[in-house]
C-alpha cells in the first residue's frame, strides 16, 4: 500500500489519487496528515503539499485540489518528455508537474464550469476545450502522465505493488433513427415522400416506395447484420435504442409501434440494450424517468446505462439527473464530431460534482470516437492511420476503447463501405 501524505485531506484529493492509484495503475492507498504515521509506514510513500518533511518523494501541490467552488486558473501548458502537461510544481518536485490538480482539473470537466457560448443544441464546443486549443485532444493523458508517475516510483520503490489492469474495447451501436423509411406512419411518409420529391431526390423517393412496399429492406435496419458480426468477436457490444415520443430533435419510431417494439426485444436477446435517451429528456427528469421505465418493462430488465442525445453533457445538471433516476454508468463522454478524449482519459471515471463538492455514483465511461467524426476523412488510410494511433495509445496503458457507430450511418450510401469498416475496426482493435 502507498500512503500519501498531505497537509489536508480533501474529498478532490481523494477523488483524484485514487482514479489515478487504483483505477489506472492498480496500487492501493492511504491518506494521513500525521507526520509520524508517514515517517513509521515502511512501505512505498509519497508527499503531496507545498513542501517536503526531509527527502522523500515529493509532489509539491497546486492549490486546486484545497480550494471550494470554481476559480480563475492561470494554466500554461508545457511539454514533460513529449507529453503536454500543466501545473508545473518547481525544483524541489520528485514530479515536475502537479499531476494530481492537472487530472482533476479534466476529470472534473472544470472548464464546462466556467463561462462559455454553448452550441447550436446546447453542448459545450470542443474548440473552447483546454486540450483541443492545445493539441492533446486525441491522446488520454490522465493516463500517460499516471504511467511517468509509476516509472519514477519505481525507482524509488523497486518492490512497488500493482494489480495489472486489462485492455479492453467496446463497440456501441447508437440508434435514434431505426428506420429510414419503414415504421413511420402514414403522415410522416407522405411528408418524407413530398420532401424528397421537392429537393430532387427521386433515388430516395424510389427507394422510400420500394421499402413501403415490402420489395427492399430499409436501409437503416441493419440490427441482424450487426448481430451477426458481433458474434464474430469477443467483445463487450452494446445497442442503445431511442424509446421516445417523437419531437423536432426526437424523431425515431413510436415507442408504441409494435414491430419496433419487437425489434429492440430481439436485439435485447443477443446484446446488451439500454437507453439512448432523448434531447427532451436531458433537462427533463420526469420525461428521462419515463423513458428509462418504459424500455425496462419492454425487455423486462432493469435500464442502468445511458446515453445522451448529440452526447449533450451539460455539468453537473446532467449527470445528477441521471444519479436521480438510478442510471449507474453513462457513455456519452466525448465530442461527437472529434476524434479524442473529453476528459483526457480512457480510464472509466465517478463523476465529481464539483458545486457539491462530492463524488458522484455515476460511472463515466469516456469514448475515444463517435463514427460522424469519420465522415469527412477521405480514405480507409486516413481513418486507419488516426484510429491505429488512439488504440496504441489506449493499448498502452491498458486502458478502455469505446468506439460508437449508429445504424444509421451504417447504412447510408457514401463513398466509403461503413459497414465494411466497421468490421475491419472490430477485427483490428479488439486485442
């Protein structure tokens, strides 16, 4: 066991040490304020305050992980052996950066705090993100700097206990379209037909009425399809359905629609299936309830994941929403339309309320790539060179790599085979 020892305990202290000893790194620790417990303890130790007992291993600390409520922060960020960090902690540090206040400050999600325009459906902008203006978006950092960390601990403690941690990779399906054309009712068909026909597209309408008629399958119903090539792989898949009524920003089947009711029940029977909840619902808990209760007593299981519609995290008001209504893991932690990590880590992580100043119960379960953020890139080589790079990355420091891919997507015409991608990623990424 390693014991740290600080000036002051603090619940954002304990909250950071422990996501980057125990849950990165695999090493069990302890907090004490008593200075003879720190000189008695025989096994690996460290200090973390402004200064040093005589010439242990030392961190000097930041004010960040001692203060309440949200501050202005001076931060500049520099480079630790090719690894962007800030908070640099002066000469006397073992570490030359406050690593423990720098993870804090991204696990937190401390910037989404502080004042800014938010987008076109509510979600805080990528391009006002630390790591986005400083061009460390793509690599989880938390959990480099947590490796460079264990390094100098080693040499320093050669016998330094850890439980290994695995790699591991998840492939989600997110559905807020199930079908294209199918399911729709007869007013949304005929104003989807009167649509297609004013804008020209005469393919869409060709297919709309041969799908109507029975003669082709929509192109988004591709569940069975993936089904089958999730049984391919031993991975960890799951299917989040949109149950919802339908709205300006909502607009999958009706939740009452008994065909697609049938279709989540069967993809319940081979897969993992909970709740993409809809853009209503995030800043409306009764609405949220509702939806969680009524995809629940449809596959008869209990709904305990989420995810957000447009990934749309707004701290803390969202994730307390979610604590309200017993959700217990959320995997809408990225940006869809960039390649990177929100938080700064591939490490699932509890949610730090940081106006209550508490952990929450909330597991955050970060994703490194939302397939929309692919659709621009040119060729299968430039989407494989920039995903080969993020699952090294993630590989190694064992980390989590949650990619998630819609049915949508999957299923519409564009230069490059989606659905054929998507096999080449679980092929290539799940070891």
């Amino acid at each position: 066991m390693l014991l740290l020892f600080t000036h002051k305990v603090t619940n954002r202290l304990t909250y950071t040490a422990r996501h980057i000893f125990e849950k990165i790194l695999g090493i069990e620790i302890a907090f004490t304020t008593k200075v003879e417990d720190f000189i008695k303890h025989s096994g690996p130790k460290m200090t973390y305050s402004k200064q040093p007992l005589q010439n242990e291993f030392f961190v000097r600390s930041n004010d960040l992980l001692f203060e309440q409520g949200i501050n202005d922060l001076d931060i500049k960020v520099s480079d630790w052996e090719g690894i962007p960090c800030f908070f640099a902690s002066g000469e006397k540090s073992t570490v030359p950066y406050d690593i423990f206040s720098a993870s804090f400050f991204l696990l937190s999600r401390y910037e989404e705090y502080l004042p800014h325009v938010k987008d076109s459906v509510g979600r805080f902008p990528v391009k006002e993100s630390i790591a986005y203006q400083n061009k460390f978006l793509e690599l989880p950092v938390v959990d480099l700097w947590a490796h460079k960390l264990l390094e100098m601990l080693k040499e320093r403690f050669p016998d330094i206990k850890k439980k290994e941690r695995a790699y591991s990779f998840t492939s989600i399906i997110n559905v807020t379209t199930s079908h294209c054309y199918a399911m729709r009712g007869l007013t949304r068909s005929i104003g989807g037909f009167l649509l297609d026909l004013g804008n020209f597209k005469f393919r869409s309408v060709a297919d709309r009425f041969l799908v109507l008629l029975g003669v082709k399958q929509d192109p988004y119903d591709n569940f069975y399809e993936l089904v089958d090539i999730h049984k391919k792989f031993p991975i960890k898949t799951m299917f989040f359905f949109q149950f919802a009524k339908h709205s300006a920003h909502d607009k999958n089947i009706s939740p009452n629609n008994n065909k697609f009711r049938y279709l989540i029940k069967s993809v319940a029977d081979y897969s993992v299936v909970s709740l993409s909840t809809s853009f209503l619902s995030s800043t409306d808990k009764s609405v949220l309830q509702e939806e969680k209760k009524r995809l629940s007593n449809l596959i008869n299981r209990p709904i305990s994941y989420s995810r957000l519609r447009y990934n749309r995290v707004s701290v803390p008001t969202t994730y307390r929403n979610l604590v309200e209504t017993e959700f217990t893991d959320d995997f809408s932690m990225g940006y869809t339309h960039e390649i990177g990590f929100r938080a700064g880590t591939c490490t699932p992580f509890h949610f730090y309320d940081i106006n209550m100043e508490v952990k929450q119960p909330l597991k955050v379960h970060p994703f490194a790539m939302h397939d929309y953020a692919l659709v621009n890139y040119k060729n299968r080589d430039e989407i494989f060179e920039k995903m080969d790079r993020m699952y090294r990355l993630v590989k190694q420091v064992n980390g989590d790599f949650i990619i998630i891919f819609s049915n949508e997507l999957l299923g519409s015409r564009h230069s490059l085979d989606w659905m054929e991608l998507y096999q080449s990623f679980l092929k290539r990424y799940y070891v």
